[in-house]
C-alpha cells in the first residue's frame, strides 16, 4: 500500500505513536464530567469552547454534565500552520453570550504556551462573569510560559506534538480518533 494522505499513513503505517487510547481517552472525559457535574450543581454554566481544536473533546465532554449548560464557542489561533507557536493571539470569531454575571468554563484542547488561556483570561475577566474556570484536556505543563490557572486537566503530557481527537497538523488529522505523538 502506499498511502497518499498523511491520515493515510496515521491508520495503515502505524507512523504515529499512540499517546492516549480511546478508551483511556472515554474513562477520563466521563471522571471530568462528572467533577464539573458536581462543581456547578444548581447552576446554569456557559461552557465556551475553544475553536478549532476543542470541539470534539467538548462534545463529549458535555454530554457527562448532568446540568442545564449553555454552550458557545470562540475561535483563537496562535498557531498558524506550523508547530511552533507564534506567540501571537488572534481571535478569528467572538462569542455571542451575554456571560456578565454568569458561570464560565473554558474548554480548551490543549494548553502549550500558555499564551492562549492568558488571552482568553483576559479577555472574559473584563466581562464581569460571576466565575471563570478553565478545562483542558491536555497540559504540556513544562512548556508553559506565563502563569496559568487550570481548574480541570485531562492529562499532562510531556513536550511532544500530538494529533488527532481534536488537534491538528496544518489542519488536518483533526479526525483521528485517539492522541498521537507527531515525530
Ligand atoms: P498555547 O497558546 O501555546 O498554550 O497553545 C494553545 C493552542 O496551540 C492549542 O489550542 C492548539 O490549537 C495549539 N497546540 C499546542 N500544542 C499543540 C500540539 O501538540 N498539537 C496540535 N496543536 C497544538
């Protein structure tokens, strides 16, 4: 076979290292659901998803909220094309909800930098919510730049660029279904 497309390659070569199975990938999504169930009883939450990589982990994510959420989503990149962050931030799309005097959580894929959840810290706190939380699924923490306050943390892996359930590679790969080390 010779593969034409790198998702190609991903599923018939075995070219990417396995980081996180799917099923190891299910069990914690279904633990951090619960803990946010359990952290916002009684409330209404807006739970804002970061585009583009944090919709899938948030669509299963927020099917273990037992809760009356609201959801929206924000589109930043900080990226471009390549693996190495910029170090800029940009916001390619705002959300739409009202979030003064509401409950807040941010669902990141993937906290590298930093940069990206400094931003996003920022940018809602001037918006006077009534509580602001952070979730990531995963967490490079010795990369991290500038202080950051995390409120849920899937996994914190080592500094080593990954792919699929979410993440991309020039924007594709997004479609694997479990965490793959690019090397
Ligand atoms: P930060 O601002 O450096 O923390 O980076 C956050 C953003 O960079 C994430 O939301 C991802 O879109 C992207 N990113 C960081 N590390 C990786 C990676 O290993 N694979 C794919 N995207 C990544």
């Amino acid at each position: 076979m010779n593969p034409k497309s790198e998702f190609e390659k991903a599923v018939y070569e075995g070219e990417f290292r396995t980081l996180i199975d799917q099923e190891t990938l299910r069990r914690r999504v279904v633990e951090m659901g619960r803990q946010i169930t359990k952290d916002y009883g009684g409330m209404q939450p807006i739970i804002i998803g970061v585009l583009n990589g944090a919709f899938l982990f948030m669509a299963d994510l927020i099917r273990h909220i037992e809760l009356d959420l609201e959801v929206d989503f924000i589109k930043i990149s900080s990226y471009g094309d390549e693996k190495i962050s910029s170090g800029k931030v940009m916001m390619l799309k705002d959300i739409n909800a009202e979030i003064q005097g509401r409950h807040i959580l941010v669902v990141e894929d993937i906290v590298d930098t930093g940069l990206s959840i400094q931003f996003l810290r920022e940018k809602f706190s001037r918006l006077a919510p009534a509580s602001l939380r952070f979730a990531t699924l995963l967490y490079k923490k010795q990369n991290v730049r500038v202080e950051v306050q995390l409120d849920y943390v899937g996994f914190e892996i080592p500094d080593e660029f990954v792919i699929g359930y979410g993440l991309d590679y020039k924007q594709i790969l997004r479609n694997l279904p479990a965490v793959f080390v690019m090397d």
